[in-house]
C-alpha cells in the first residue's frame, strides 16, 4: 500500500512541467483596485402620515428584504427607564392583536423568509426577508407588528428574565464592563453613558410601561420602511402605502445630541487574579458629517482598526502581549468617539499602554510612507464595497445616510475620497485628533499587580 503511494506520488511529481520547483512560492497576481459605487437608482415617496419608504431593485437574487426602522431606542428612555426599549422590542415578537409568536413564524417561513426585531441606541428595527413573489405579504406581516403589536402580559416574566441573564452575563465579561465604565465617562449625563440595568429595575417594568412607552415613541412620522432585493416596484409601492398610511403619525423624530467629555481620567475596576487586563482608551471625536472623518476612518485603520495596523502588529505580532488588539471609531448621533481596546497579559499592562501611546505619538510626528497607506486604503475602500454586496447591506448603508443626514454623495465618492487622503493628512489628523493627555483610560485587571504599572505609566504620560 505504501509502495503504491509512493509510486503514484514519484509520478506525480516528475510529471511537474520543467522549470517549477517543488514547494516554489507563486508570486499572486496584484489586486484591482475597488470602484466607486454606484448607488441603485432609488424609489422614495412619504405617505401622509409622515413615513417615509424607500424601494431599491438590486441583485438578481429572487429574494427581498424589508426593514421598518423607528427611530426608537435607548436614548428614548429616562433614567428610570433603562432597558425598557429592549423589552418593547422583545414583547413585540410576541405577537400582534390577530397573530400569535407561533402563527408570525409559521407565516413568515410559509413565504421562504424570517422576521425579528432589534433594538440599538437610537432605533428599533423590524427587519424580514421573503421571496420575491411574497413581497407584499411580507410587509402585510411586518406592518401588523409594527401597528398592532399585543404585548402578552403571559410572556412579560419570561422576556424581563432572559434580558436579566443577558445582562448579568455581560456584568462578568471584562470587555463589556470596560465598554460600559468607557461610554460613561464620555457621556455622564446622556443615555449613551448608562451601565446595564440593575435587576430590580427589569423587574419593576410592568405591561402598562411597555405599552405606554410604545404609544409615546412608536408612530409612522419617525418611521423609514426599506425594500431591497428583487421585486415588483409598484405591488410593494402598494402594500407599503395600504398597509401602513392608516398608522397613527405619532411624535416628531427628536434624539437629544450627547456633549461628550474630554479628560484625562483614569478608571480602574479590580478583578482579583485576572491573567489578562482589558484595556480601553480613548476620547471623543467628531461624527460622520465632519469633513475630518473620512481621513479620521483611515487613520483608524493605519492606527489600530484593521489587522495589519501599527498597534496590531507591535503588542501582538512583535511583542506577543495580546493575541487580537483592535481600535473602534464609533459613529453615534452627531458625536463620535475613538478607542483602542486590548485584552493584554497582566503582567505586561503598562508595557502595552506605553507601546500604544509610542504608535499614537509616531503617527503623530511622522507621516506614513505612500506604499504603506495604499494598502490601508485599499483595506478600507474594499470594505466598504463589501458592505454594499448585498441587500440588507444596502439598507444598512442607506439609513446610515438617513440617521446621520448625509447626501447620497458620501456613499458614491467614498471609495475616490478613501484614496484621496494623503500620508500628511493621516499625520495632521493624527496631530488634531489622538490627543494621549486628553483620553479616558479604563482598565479591568488585578489591581494590586497593575496599580504600579498604571502609575509608571501615568507619571511619563505627563
């Protein structure tokens, strides 16, 4: 058996065209460099009531997706509040007046598609997909959840328990406390800025709440219904108009912008014998109306944001104290902020610290070399293009527009405004922008191993 391995693997190998070695390397041919995209041609129209949709024909896929996004969510809520947005979103799975959970799955399966509902910080999101042919059922579903949800208060106990496990689960991830301790330092007197909510708070949310909540936020003139995919443009013109023009207007759009605080602080949260610090450090910045923010986004990606960035490959691929350090630029309503975030090992804390300020301050005084931001470059334009390879992509990208009311433009320049940014822009935004002396630091870690490195590293800082 082994000869006759052997023998097949001899001929093999002395069958190899002359000239190629065995085990030599093929240089790979160079890659294209991403196109401008070219937004879809879009159908937009308001219903009477103040809701606005947008129908975009894209891909040949026989499948369409549907989002009815209400700007709805956490920075809704008063302080007594916290986490109802997310229990209204759960309890409207639930069921409507005329279909219960089951009878919503079974209908939303017979059509070859799914439904659920998500809640972020500033909206709520009923998104479902379908074949093309069930397009107009689909949103008949979707338009029943969205005006006639029941709220069972025989599923409120269960809904207010698993989103008590959910957030007792993220109280003992060291990522999600450092996350949370990060958001309110920045944003102490904005919702942005609230820890999780206690259990006692959950549990003192009642049905009543909920539906209150509903009929004070939820209503067609903070509502934007999107259609992408494959499908017939006047039968979904129609089921959207029908289906939802006789849903109450309801309260005005309005989402209160946050005034961040820019300090130097340092927040440490003790976690006896942990073998890894969670590191997070950063600052405010601007949003993605700003004219720095494209060069900012690239500058994030040179910096921390993508795998072969500086800080990456200093504190993991050369020093070997993280195994996957990573930079955030977070784009929220009309502000921003910027991280780096790292799980490094605890006896190397202040070792980390002070390699990432030594990339900060490098940036910062010497521009990046030609050849080293074109990959950046073509890193972040490439992933903006995937971002647009598909339907529920397109959406996504479309109300990124309508939240933060930018143009078209921003989509369709953005690959030639990318490449546009020059090493001396990636320099001065560095300058303007990476301001060590003014960030937040939070650090989840065995405080009495830390402590002194913090210290060390506090006292070159200044």
């Amino acid at each position: 058996m082994y000869k006759k391995i052997f023998s097949i693997a001899l001929i093999a190998l002395l069958s190899l065209p002359s000239g190629i070695a065995v085990g030599q390397k093929q240089t790979p041919p160079e890659g294209g460099q991403p196109r401008d995209f070219k937004l879809p041609a879009k159908q937009e129209f308001d219903l009477d009531n103040g809701l606005t949709a947008v129908l975009v024909p894209y891909g040949e896929v026989p499948k369409v997706v549907v989002s009815m996004v209400v700007q709805v969510g956490n920075v809704h809520e008063t302080a007594q509040q916290n986490g109802l947005a997310e229990i209204v979103g759960s309890l409207m799975q639930e069921g409507t007046a005329t279909r219960n959970a089951r009878q919503l799955a079974e209908e939303v399966a017979r059509l070859g598609g799914s439904l659920y509902v998500s809640v972020g910080p500033n909206e709520t999101w009923i998104s479902g997909s379908a074949l093309s042919e069930f397009g107009p059922q689909l949103v008949e579903i979707m338009a029943d959840l969205l005006k006639n949800p029941a709220f069972p208060e025989a599923e409120m106990g269960r809904i207010k328990n698993d989103f008590k496990r959910q957030n007792n689960l993220l109280r003992q991830q060291p990522g999600a406390i450092a996350q949370s301790k990060f958001r309110g330092a920045l944003y102490p007197n904005h919702p942005y800025g609230r820890d999780f909510p206690s259990d006692a708070v959950i549990d003192g949310f009642t049905r009543e709440q909920v539906q209150q909540f509903y009929e004070q936020q939820f209503g067609a003139d903070r509502t934007t219904v999107y259609v992408a995919g494959k499908f017939d443009q006047s039968a979904m013109k129609e089921a959207v108009s029908s289906q939802l023009s006789d849903w109450r207007k309801g309260a005005e759009p309005q989402i209160m912008v946050a005034k961040p605080v820019t300090k130097s602080d340092l927040i440490v949260i003790d976690r006896p014998g942990a073998p890894q610090s969670t590191i997070v450090y950063g600052l405010p910045v601007v949003d993605p109306s700003h004219p720095d923010y494209m060069a900012l986004r690239v500058t994030n990606s040179l910096l921390g944001g993508s795998f072969g960035s500086r800080i990456t490959r200093n504190i993991r691929e050369d020093k070997g104290y993280t195994y996957s350090p990573y930079s955030t630029l977070a784009a929220r309503y009309r502000v921003g902020d910027w991280a780096q975030v790292a799980d490094v090992t605890t006896e190397h804390t202040g070792n980390s610290l002070r390699e990432i300020l030594n990339e900060i301050n490098r940036l910062g005084t010497e521009a990046p070399t030609a050849e080293e931001l074109e990959g950046i470059k073509n890193y972040e334009a490439g992933l903006f293009v995937l971002r647009n390879s598909s339907p529920s992509g397109i959406v996504s990208q479309l109300n990124f527009l309508k939240l933060h009311g930018l143009p078209d433009s921003f989509l369709e320049n953005q690959v030639q405004n990318i490449h546009a940014i020059t090493p001396q822009q990636v320099q001065q935004t560095t300058q303007k922008y990476m301001k060590p002396k003014s960030m937040t630091l939070v650090v989840v870690g065995d405080k009495k191993v830390i402590d002194p490195q913090l210290k060390k590293f506090q006292a070159e800082l200044k």
